[in-house]
C-alpha cells in the first residue's frame, strides 16, 4: 500500500487549504470526523493532487509514513484533546502529532508533557493568513519538540509563504512557544484593527467623509504602510453592497465578536505583569461593541451632536501620524510581552527572525517589520522598539500632533481607546517620573503595604495619622 508524507486531521476551511497546498509538493493523506465534509471535498476541491481521503483513522494513519506526521486542524480546546486520544492507540514511539490550530499555549505545554511520556513528538504550529494564506502560503509558527521539527521543516517550508529572504517559517522554541507567538500575533492584530476602526471612526464623524472618499486615502496611506490590513480596509470601504447598492461597510451591524487569542494575550500579560494597553484596547472595544442594544438605549438619553469642527487638510496628514504611531507601539506592546513571556518561559525566542516570518503569509505582514528586524539586529536584547533609532524620532514626532485628534475626538464624543492608550504606553515608557509615589502612600495608608525612599535603602512603613 502506498505511504503518504503527511496526513491532515480536520477538513473545514482551514485544514481544506492547507492540505491542498501541502499536496503541491508532497504526498497527503487527509481524515475528517464527518465523513460527507471529506467526500464534498474530494468531489470539490481534489484534482489531479497527490492525496488521499481517509473514513477511518485506523486507515488514515496505516496510511502514513512512519514515523508518522500527523497534522491537526481542528477547532481549539476539547476537540483536540479528544482527536489527540482517538489517535494514540493507532500510533506508535516516535511518531510526530503537530497542533495546527489556535489552541491555548498551556493547552500545548501539557499535550506536550502527556505525550512525551507516550514517546509522541508534539508540535505546537501557529498558522495565519487565514484561508488564502492557508492556500496560497502562511506565516508558520513552529514550536516544541526540535528534532520532530527538522523532520517536518521541508514540508513547513514548502507550504509557507516566501519572501526574498526566505520561507515564512521558523523554528521559534520548545514547548509552546509557537502557540504563544501566534497569540501574541493575533493580540498585535487586534490593536491594529481597533486603530485602523477609530481612524475610519474619526473620518466618518468628524471629518463626515464618505467610506469612497477614506477608501482612496487609506489606499494612498498604504503605497507607504505596506500594510495588508490598511489594505483589506481600503478594499472594504470600496465594495458594494450588491442588495442596495449601497456601500456595504454602512449596512454592517457595529458588534464585533472575538474567538479567544485576544483575550488570551492580555490575561497572559497580566500574569506576567507586562502592560499592552493597545492590545488590550483591541479587545476592550470589541466588548463595547457587542453591547449594541444597550448602546442604543443609553444613546437616546445622551443625544448630543456635537462635532468638533477641523479642516479635513490638516487632519488628514495627523490621522496618518496616529496610525503609525499606534500601529508601532502595538508591535512595541507585542514584542515586549513576547521577550518577558520567553524569559518567563525560556523560549530562547529569536525577536529578529519572528518578524521577517510576519513579513509574508499573515494578518500583521506590514512594511514597519523591515525595521523591526533592524532594530533587533542592532540589539538583539533591545528591551522595547520606541528606543530604536528605526522609530524614537518618527514616534517623538508622530506624538506630538496626535493631541490634534484626541482632543478633537474628545469634543466630538468619539471614543478613541486605542490611539488614546498607544500615546499613554508611549508616554509612561518615556517618563521618569510617574505618580506610583501616591500609589505606594496610599498603599501603605490603607493596608501598611510598605514603600521604598528615593534617599534611603530598605524598606519602610508610615504610621499616617
Ligand atoms: N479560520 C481561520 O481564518 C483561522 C486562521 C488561523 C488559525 N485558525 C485555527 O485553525 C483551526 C481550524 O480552523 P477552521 O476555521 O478551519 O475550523 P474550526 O471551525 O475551528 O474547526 C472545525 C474542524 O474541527 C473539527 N472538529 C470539531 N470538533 C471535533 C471533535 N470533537 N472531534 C473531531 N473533530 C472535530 C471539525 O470536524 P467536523 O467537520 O466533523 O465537525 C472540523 O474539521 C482552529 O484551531 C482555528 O482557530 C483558523
């Protein structure tokens, strides 16, 4: 019987992709739960590829090379848990089950664990880009078991997005550091989908632009950014609504939903005590969001149209400031959480080459990773990017009239959280001095906390009244 490289667990979107890029240089088997998804995809979607369908598992991994390469695409949590168990009878030492999908990073850290005491070589694989780029070529996130990995890295290689300097993969650490770089990916992604929001917000409010109008400027502001999601916003703010006629972005209902990573990433940096207040913004605004009727209650009792009135020629130059700024400091916020997470966690992780694997394949590929990689590559421990000769003076600069728009939004009743909390990252980063004087005196007030003096060693408590 004929051995394939490779097989693929998990036929929806995804995994479909996956496996038919996969399936252009080498040999796949593929299984599914639900036999007819696997069957509409053979009919569908399989040509003239090197792969096979399977309706058992018992068939799908005897039909695999061994040590057998196993790929999940399955949705996050219990269900690969459960895969993970329906597979281990039909496996044996040494074969290699690698975790495609967006599961937790401590998910990844005990599948791990559990299976190394079964002698099965796990993988945790971050994959972005979403459909196309599961097709045509993803940014992938490989972490765990590094020996199993040399023996995937040809297939991960060929799969994975290229620029000119080479394919979009790396090996990124052991144990979950890919699922944790995936996360912190999704986590940047979300700020700067929050910045881009309350740029378009900014536009349609207070300058009264019509979405055509932003349409063209952000496609102009992109000829610099070099940004897939200014990109994807200027397209979206072009496309018709084929029922009306109308632009379909003002028919779209404002509640946003969130599957997870965004979350994760915050309630990861808190644990380790590291701030992403533009991330967090990201996340926070989407919860607004989904509170639409109670929106619309409280709105009725606080109507007010008042607008801040500005020229649309000043503003412009300034709202493009504001998006590179935050866009900068999301990474910034990204990157430092990654370094305090691979000290934290020993990751060993590679700042450098993480963002040349973001530069192709994924939702966050955007000109500003060519200077991140500079700046890592002047100072590999860099310990954040606003001090990198690539960003201090354009952030510095970037800085100063964005108090233009938050004032102006301010005015206009407009939220603006995540330009808002960029500009306060920046700020608190850069300040010698910060309030957490009144903090700790409050503190040891209230509760005998203990503070420590600017003028004097050790540690002290005040009796205050
Ligand atoms: N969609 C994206 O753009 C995107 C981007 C990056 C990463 N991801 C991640 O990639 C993974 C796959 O995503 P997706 O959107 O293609 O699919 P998904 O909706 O997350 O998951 C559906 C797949 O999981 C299988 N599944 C669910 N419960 C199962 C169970 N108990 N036992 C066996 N199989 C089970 C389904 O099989 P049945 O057909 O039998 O139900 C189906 O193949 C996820 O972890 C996702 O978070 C997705």
């Amino acid at each position: 019987m004929k051995k394939y490289e490779i097989g693929l667990i998990g036929l929806s979107v995804m995994g479909q992709n996956l496996a038919l890029n996969i399936a252009r240089n080498h040999s796949i088997a593929v299984y599914n739960r639900t036999e007819s998804k696997t069957r509409a995809f053979m009919k569908d979607k399989v040509k003239n590829q090197d792969l096979k369908a399977a309706y058992e598992l018992e068939d799908f991994v005897a039909s695999l090379e061994k040590p057998r390469k196993i790929m999940l695409m399955i949705k996050a949590g219990k269900p690969v848990d459960l895969v993970i168990d329906s597979l281990l009878p039909y496996l044996e030492a040494g074969d290699i089950i690698i975790d495609g999908g967006n599961s937790h990073f401590d998910d990844t850290n005990r599948r791990l664990n559990n299976l190394k005491e079964k002698d099965i070589r796990y993988l945790g694989v971050g994959i972005s880009g979403g459909e196309y780029g599961a097709l045509h070529g993803p940014s992938i996130m490989p972490g765990g078991n590094e020996e199993a990995y040399a023996e995937v890295s040809e297939i991960m290689e060929d799969a994975a997005a290229r620029t000119e300097k080479g394919a979009c993969v790396s090996y990124l650490g052991p144990n979950s550091a890919g699922h944790y770089v995936k996360m912190v990916h999704n986590g940047i992604e979300y700020g700067i989908m929050e910045v881009l929001a309350e740029i378009y917000d900014y536009m349609r409010k207070v300058l009264q632009l019509k979405p055509e109008e932003m349409g063209d400027i952000f496609a102009e502001w992109n000829q610099e950014f070099d940004s897939y999601l200014v990109e994807i916003t200027a397209k979206i703010m072009k496309k018709d609504d084929p029922k009306t006629g109308r632009k379909l972005i003002d028919l779209i209902l404002d509640k946003a939903k969130h599957k997870g990573t965004g979350k994760w990433s915050v309630q990861s940096a808190l644990d380790l005590g590291t701030a992403i207040p533009t991330i967090n913004a990201g996340v926070n605004a989407r919860l607004m969001s989904a509170i639409k009727s109670e929106r619309v209650e409280n709105a009725a009792q606080f109507a007010d149209d008042t607008r801040a009135v500005v020229s649309k020629d000043e503003m412009l130059p300034v709202l493009k400031s504001a998006l590179y700024f935050a866009s900068v400091i999301a990474y910034t916020e990204g990157f430092k959480l990654l370094k305090t997470a691979s000290e934290e966690y020993n990751y060993q992780l590679n700042y450098k080459e993480i963002a040349r694997i973001w530069e192709d394949g994924c939702i966050i590929r955007s000109g500003l990773l060519e200077p991140i990689q500079a700046a890592f590559a002047d100072d590999m421990q860099l310990k954040t990017l606003i001090t990198a000769h690539q960003f201090k003076a354009q952030l510095n600069a970037a800085a100063e009239e964005i108090e233009k728009i938050i004032t102006t939004a301010a005015q206009s009743g407009l939220p603006l959280t995540a330009v808002h909390s960029a500009l306060d990252y920046f700020n608190s980063l850069k300040s010698e001095e910060l309030p957490a004087n009144l903090i700790q005196a409050q503190r040891d007030f209230f509760g005998a906390h203990t503070y420590q003096r600017r003028d004097e060693d050790g540690i002290f408590h005040t009796e205050w009244e």
